[in-house]
C-alpha cells in the first residue's frame, strides 16, 4: 500500500517535469537575449564614444594647426613687410604646417596681393578652424568653426 502513493506522486512529478524544463528553457532565452542586448548596447556605446574622441582629436588638429599658422604668420618676414593678409605670406606660412591639412579661403580677386575678406580656413577631415587676418596689424582671431 505504501508503493501505491508513492507511485501516484512519481507519476504527478513526472507530468510536471516538461512544464518546469519549458518555464526554465523560456527563462534562459529570456536571460540570453537581454545578455545580448546589453552587449549590442555596450558596443554601439563604445564605437559612440570612439566616434566621439576622433571627432575631438580631429577638432583638436584643426584648431592647432590653425593657431600653428597663426604664429607663422606672425614670424613672418613677408608678412612683416606686406601684412598678414598678403597671399604670399599665406602661402609660405602654410607651406610648412604639420599633417597635411586642407587651407581654403585664400583669395585674391581684385589682384592686389592681399586675400580680399580676411577669412582663411583650416580643415582636418572633418573639422574646421578659421583664422580672420586684420587689414592692418597682426591681431589675428581663431575659431574652432568653419569661416
């Protein structure tokens, strides 16, 4: 008599075993694709942040180089003798500068020797600085923007 409730409750637990094998399966799938999510997070988060620090690197390399001309300008014997917005001493000031960077901005339409609006701009990849060149003097202003 004692085998038959044992068996009866052998039987019951064995009627409940694939309800507890499919809860557990539905709670690791569950576990597993929040794991992976927080992955997919993690990752767009650090390639976000290394988008972040070269984009600051490269805003970094404009504006010193920027003001890397500047001081070029500035120590400049033809812009000494002709002013800072002459296009020869743009020219030669830029020749030199580190890291190949893009200078625009730099023109002479009227012919006169001198960049006509004072605007001469720095690119590096994708960032941009800007140097305004006086007409008279050497107080040259830059700013970490496009001109």
């Amino acid at each position: 008599m004692r085998t038959r409730p044992l068996a009866l409750l052998a039987a019951g637990l064995l009627a409940l075993a694939p309800l507890t094998t499919a809860c557990s399966s539905d709670t690791k799938d569950k576990a597993s694709e929040a794991v992976d999510s927080a992955k997919d997070d993690a990752a767009d988060a650090v390639d976000s942040a290394k988008d972040d620090v070269a984009t600051a690197a490269d805003a970094t390399q404009a504006r010193t180089t920027a003001e890397t001309l500047r001081a070029s300008l500035k120590a400049n014997d033809t812009a000494d003798e002709e002013g800072v917005r002459s296009v020869k001493a743009l020219d030669e000031a830029s020749a030199d500068l580190p890291g190949d960077p893009e200078i625009t901005g730099i023109d002479d339409a009227d012919g006169d020797g001198l960049d006509d609006d004072g605007k001469v701009e720095v690119t590096f990849d994708e960032e941009h600085a800007c140097l305004t060149l006086p007409e008279e003097g050497e107080e040259i202003d830059v700013t970490s923007e496009a001109c």
